[in-house]
C-alpha cells in the first residue's frame, strides 16, 4: 500500500484460551495517520490492541512494528518500542496522585530521559492536569480521568498510540476536546490507532478505517471510500453518519 | 487482675505496635502487589532472628550490626524465591504459590529445629535487658528499640515507594496489574522486588523481635498470627493503617493482659481481629 507502513499485521490468529478472538487479521498502519477500528462489541478490537502490547501473542501470524518481529515480546518491552495503550475503563492508577500517574507513564527507560519535556507536552494538551498534579486519580471526573489516560500514555514518548474507547460515557463537549487533543497529538507525527463506538465521530476523526466483524476484517479503506459503499452505509453507519 | 497503673501497659502496647507493624509490613506488601497470602512470612521473620542468632554466638557481631549482612541476604534470597519458585508457581496456577510459601514454611522450620534444637532461644545484648524511664516509670530499652526501627523503617519504606520510579511500580502493579504492564513495568521483576523488600523487612523485624521475646524454631506462626491480624485491622494498601493497626494490636494485646492476666492477651487480639472482620472487613484504613 505505502513504503509508511509503521506496524504491520500478517494473518494473526489469537485465542482467548480455547475461545478464537480474532481470525486471520491483516492491518497495516502508516506512519503519523489516524486510523480508526470500528466494530460491535465482541468483534475483536480490544483483543487486536491487547496482542499489539503484547498483553496477548498470536498463535499464528505475525506483527511487526518498524519492520521488526514484535508478535512473541512482552509488553514492557514493546512499550520501550514506542507503542503505547491508552487502555479502555482508563484504568488510571486511583490511588495515586494525577503526577504520579504521570510520571509512571515515564517508566521504561528511553522516556525517563525526555520526562520533563514530555510533562510540558501534556500539560500543553491538558492544562487542567497542571492545576490537579497533588489531586488523588480516583477523584477526577470521567472526562479527566481520559485526559490522565491520554496524558500518562504520551508520558512512555510514543511513536504509536493505541486509544481503546476513549469517548464511552463522556459528554459531547469532553468528546470534542479529547478529539482536538488527539489532532493536536497526530501534529506532532505522533500515529494513532483507535477504537470507536461512536461512528459518526469516527468517520469524521479518521484518515482510514478498518472494520471487524466477529474477529475477521470485513472492510477498510479511507473513510471517504467506506462513506461511499452504500452497503456500508446501511449496514454499518446507518443512512446519514457520513454526511457531516 | 492486674494491678498498679494502667500508663505502663499502653505505653509498652504502643512501643510493641512498632514492631508488629514491622512484622505485618511484608506481608502486607506481598499480598498487595503479588494477591499472594504468603504463609512463610512469620517464618521467614523467625529466619531473622535465627540468623541473628548465628551471626552472635558463632561469629560474635551484635545483631543490629548484623543487619548489614543479613537484610542484603535475605533480600537476594527474596528475589531468587520471586525467580525461582514463585514465579514458576505462578505461571501454574493461582494456588500453586500458596503450596510453595507453605512448603518454605515447613523447611525454615525444620531447618531451624535441626541447626538450633527446639530449645527456646533469645539475643541477648548488654542493652536488651536495660530500660529507660519517663517520670516515675520504667520501660524496657528493646521496647523503645522496636518502635524507633518500625518507624525507620515505615518512613524509609514509604519515601521509596512514593519517590523513586521502582517504588512508584510497585505501587502502580497493586493498584492495577495490566495498567502497570501497558505503562512498561515489568511486573515479573516488581514481583521479585516486592518479594526481597518483604523478606529484607522480616530480616530487621527478626532480629527487634529477638530481642525483646525468646523464640523457637515454630515461633514463626505466632508471628504470622500478629501479622495477620495487624494487617486486618489497619487494612492493606496504607502504610500508615499498618503502622496503626500495630499499635492497636500491641495495645489490646497489653491491656488484656493488664486486666485479665497473661494467659488472655492474645485472646483479646482475636477477639478484636473477629470483630473488625464482622464490622469493617476492609479494616480501618482499608479502600
């Protein structure tokens, strides 16, 4: 497709325990685009970000980022890559201070180095979390608690950022602003990969689309493209998601 | 009955509770980070004095000074149980470390029987018999000894894991394992030190503890016991409910022995331990 290809995922089959997840998945990602994974619920797109961090490895398959084998690493080593997951639920450390939470984003040893300068970045993004540093995680709103996600995530310096349900049960002005985060974040050449409930939002967010279904890749394309399928229209996006 | 006044008891409770927040941190650690109820913990603090032990009759250093040897072995000895057993156990199933932490139990033990005879033994030091005094009144000096190492050790322990990065993983994987995991951590190398920070802590409990009461080579269950119960009533997760829930346990532990004689002190302990339990199962400082 492009000689940007970032990451690059080959006929991966992955199982959770005897239950197969995902069936012979194909995805390419390019350097610094928004891509966009829309599906039901069950279809496999958390499974396909949880086996990119290396949470879950594929029984068949391979996934390469930077043309390097990353299927059989463990998860700390692939998010000193540069990948990074901004997981769904958030799962922010409650119990710690929103700068704590933030400065664990830091952890692995190539983001120690460019923590101050990536502290900046985030608080560039999010400057409620500059004025919340001492507040304890758990006390944040919803909306906050996204933005801590978001703002841990880019704390690892990441080339890729997977985003899992980033918008579920926030309100259309939190959603607004998280998006205008994340175009702010794809400026930086940062690339991202995310999952949506919300297809209208998506389609309007997204360079590109993949769609799943029950585990298998039923479609991709630019979202122009898909919006044009009438087929897709109907059977995915309803009859008026495309128009903006 | 006990007589006299009742000043002497609570202010010994509340030294001992140093102590048995020293005891209990460990365990209370192991468990928040690995969901691991280690059994050989009371053991592993029996170890301590034992090693103590050897360190002054054989080789002559004096106990405390002994810790220099004693918390970097038992701590390498942590992480090489973490790596070798542990964390092999884990990869089985979740019960399988359970049998380990048993199994460590019943060999420390019959190790200790072997090398020490089941005879009672204490580390006796030309300053565990002195006592000091405030107004009128006269506390042993290995009480004051045991609150002052609970309270390094708290604090120490407290300002690694809020300030440093391995400390801050740590505390990040009990909070949230797969979170911990996407923010690069590696949990099985937090396990380890989780685990050889547990059993460097039973290393200096061990040895305060040997000081101040005699043991023997199954002493560890008692120990496991006052753990146990310190980290029921403080709750998990707070440094600070630890510590307090030692001197709520040192304290009841004092007093029922002030007015019901020695035989109830520890009766009262579970007694208060159930109905915690019952009341505020979280314990007090527990989320």
């Amino acid at each position: 497709m492009s000689d940007n290809v970032q990451l690059k995922i080959s006929n991966i089959d992955v199982f959770h325990g005897t239950f197969q997840a995902l069936w012979d998945v194909s995805l390419e990602v390019n350097g610094g685009e928004m891509l966009a994974l829309i599906g039901a619920n069950t279809s496999g797109k958390t499974t396909l970000l949880d086996t990119v961090s290396g949470l879950l490895h594929p029984a068949k398959g391979t996934i390469q980022f930077e043309g390097k084998d990353i299927s059989r690493m463990d998860p700390y080593q692939i998010v000193e890559l540069g990948i990074t997951q901004v997981p769904e639920g958030r799962r922010i450390f409650p119990e710690m201070s929103v700068l704590d939470n933030l400065i664990i984003g830091s952890y692995s040893a190539g983001a120690r180095s460019k923590k101050m300068e990536n502290l900046k970045q985030v608080y560039e993004h999010f400057p409620r979390l500059k004025e919340r540093g001492k507040q304890i995680a758990k006390t944040l709103s919803g909306g906050e608690q996204q933005m801590l996600a978001i703002g841990r995530g880019l704390m690892a310096d990441p080339k890729l950022m997977l985003i899992d349900e980033m918008s579920l049960g926030l309100a259309p002005i939190v959603i607004d602003e998280l998006f205008k985060a994340l175009r702010e974040i794809k400026k930086r050449g940062i690339t991202i990969l995310f999952v949506e409930q919300n297809v209208r939002r998506t389609l309007q967010e997204a360079d590109r689309a993949y769609i799943l279904e029950t585990g298998r890749v039923a479609l991709s394309g630019t979202t122009a493209q898909l919006c044009e399928e009438d087929q897709v229209k109907k059977a995915y996006f309803g009859t008026d998601v495309c128009g903006i | 009955m006990g007589s006299g006044d009742i000043i002497t008891p609570l202010v010994m409770g509340l030294l001992l509770g140093g102590l048995y927040a020293l005891i209990a941190l460990g365990l209370s650690m192991v468990f928040g980070v690995m969901r691991l109820i280690n059994l050989a913990h009371g053991d592993l603090v029996a170890l301590g004095s034992y090693g103590a032990y050897a360190l002054m009759t054989v080789v002559g250093i004096d106990p405390i000074v002994g810790l220099v040897i004693s918390v970097p072995a038992m701590f390498l000895l942590g992480l090489a149980i973490q790596k070798y057993l542990m964390g092999r156990a884990f990869a089985i199933s979740s019960e399988a470390p359970l049998i380990i932490a048993f199994g460590i139990s019943l060999v420390i033990q019959n190790a200790n029987q072997i090398a020490w005879t089941p005879l009672s033994r204490a580390l006796n030091t030309p300053y565990s018999h002195m006592s000091f005094t405030i107004g009128a009144r006269q506390f042993p000096l290995s009480y004051l000894l045991d609150f002052a190492a609970g309270v390094v050790v708290m604090l120490a322990l407290r300002y690694f894991l809020t300030s440093t990065y391995l400390g801050r993983a740590i505390t990040a994987a009990s909070q949230d394992k797969k979170a911990a995991q996407l923010m690069g951590i590696n949990t099985n190398r937090v396990y380890g030190y989780a685990f050889a920070i547990a059993m460097a802590s039973a290393a200096i409990a061990g040895v305060f503890l040997g000081m101040t009461f005699p043991f023997t080579p199954t002493s560890g269950v008692s120990f496991l016991t006052i753990a146990f119960g310190t980290v029921i009533i403080g709750g998990l997760g707070s440094m600070l409910g630890t510590f307090i829930g030692g001197m709520i346990l040192g304290v009841f532990q004092t007093l029922g022995g002030y007015f019901l004689g020695p035989a109830f002190q520890m009766l009262i302990v579970y007694v208060i331990v159930l109905v915690i339990l019952a009341v505020r199962p979280q314990g007090l400082f527990g989320r």
